[in-house]
C-alpha cells in the first residue's frame, strides 16, 4: 500500500484479555519495527523485524507479548492477559532497508490500546 | 546504551516567528544518523530532517535546519517562519548504522504555534 495501515486504530479490552494489534506495511519493506508510546513518553522500541524473522526483540517487556511476521508482510503484536499498564499507542514502522545509509522509518499512525 | 535527551517538554512561539528545539544524545560510535520526527494529534510519526554524523554540513529541509555540533553531543531544530500547522510534539532520534537497527527515541517536546 502507499503506506503504513495499523488496525484497528482504537481498542479497549479489559484487564486479562488477549488483543492482536496487526501492521501492513509499506509493499517491499523488508523491516519492520513495533515501537510502544505511553502518554507523555517517546516511542520506545519493541521488535524488530527483517523478512519474517525477529531480528531483535529485546524490547519486548515480559513473555506476555509476542509478535509474528509469517509471510514477511503483514504482522501482528499479541499481547496475552493484559493488565493496565499495557494501555499506550502501539506504532508500526517499516523500511526498505539498505545496506549503507540511514534506516529511514515510514510510521503508522498507530493503534491505542486501553485496557480497563 | 545510546541515550536521546530533550530538556524542554513544552515550547510556544508566535506564528512567523523562529523557534528552537533542544536535543542532545550519549554515543560511543562514530557513524550514526540523527532525525526530528514530528508528531501531530493525528499520532503519525513524520520524518522532518535527518543529518548524517559523518557530514559538517548542516541538514536543511525548507524552513526546518538542524544546528548539529557532534563534539557537544547537540543536535538542535530550528523552525523558521513558524506555521500553525507545525503545532505537534517533536522527537528527536539516533539510529547507529551497523549497530542495533532501532531508532532510540527522546520523550519529545509539545510545540505550540500561536496565532
């Protein structure tokens, strides 16, 4: 697409529940990148995608999360028995990553997590 | 680790007028890549300038330049020509070339332009 989609862009669960936050990134980017925004705060890094590997997930906060990128495309952030502090903007970026230069990231506009 | 600071959580400026956005960073490399992404209500990161660490010359984008001191660790935006439209949070970010391929984000400043 010309674009980052995230979906859905609001969701409000309750305390316990599991969500799936999905990403569709911009065609022929080979990363991908899941960043998680609390209020107030920069968007701080979660996992990091090239083809359908995790090339680095050491940002993800506990066993809870995981996320999944089976055909190198499209991926999905699964968050298991939510608690209150998940609640943040969930942001997907991609890029067409290059072997010299800048990694320049193309933003979704994210998806708002609430979990009451 | 790689560490972005940005002192000022909230700014204002007159529209037309010049306003300056402060950013600082902790690097022990050499070869990184320094960005100001905006931020308006609509939660889309928006990519405004970038400055490669190797190059003296200060990026500029139309009526956005960056004041890039690498000794000092300082990384700085100016908005010329302040516009409504640039109301928004602003982000500075460090990316390390062959290093972890994350942008490391500071927790940003709120700009407001007023008319």
């Amino acid at each position: 697409g010309a674009g980052v989609s995230q979906t859905p862009s609001n969701k409000v669960t309750e305390k316990g529940k599991y969500v799936e936050l999905r990403c569709d990134p911009i065609s022929g980017h080979t990363a991908l990148y899941w960043y998680r925004q609390s209020l107030g705060q920069g968007p701080e890094f979660l996992i990091y995608f090239q083809g359908t590997g995790a090339a680095d997930d050491s940002g993800l906060p506990n066993d809870r999360f995981f996320a999944v990128r089976p055909e190198g495309s499209v991926s999905t952030l699964k968050i298991q028995r939510t608690e209150r502090g998940d609640s943040a903007v969930y942001l997907c970026a991609s890029s067409a990553r290059r072997s010299s230069g800048a990694n320049v990231l193309t933003f979704g506009a994210g998806s708002r997590l609430t979990v009451l | 680790a790689q560490t972005v600071t940005q002192s000022q959580p909230e700014m204002s400026v007159q529209e037309a007028e010049t306003v300056t956005l402060s950013c600082t960073y902790d690097t022990s490399e050499n070869n990184y890549y320094l960005f100001w992404y905006k931020q308006p209500p609509s939660r889309q990161m928006i990519l405004v300038i970038r400055q490669e660490a190797y190059k003296q010359q200060n990026a500029t984008e139309n009526r956005f330049s960056v004041n890039f001191q690498k000794a000092a660790k300082s990384f700085s935006l100016k908005i010329s020509d302040s516009q409504l439209g640039d109301t928004a949070m602003y982000f500075c970010a460090y990316y390390h070339q062959g290093g972890s391929e994350k942008l490391v984000f500071g927790k940003g400043t709120k700009l407001t332009v007023n008319p």
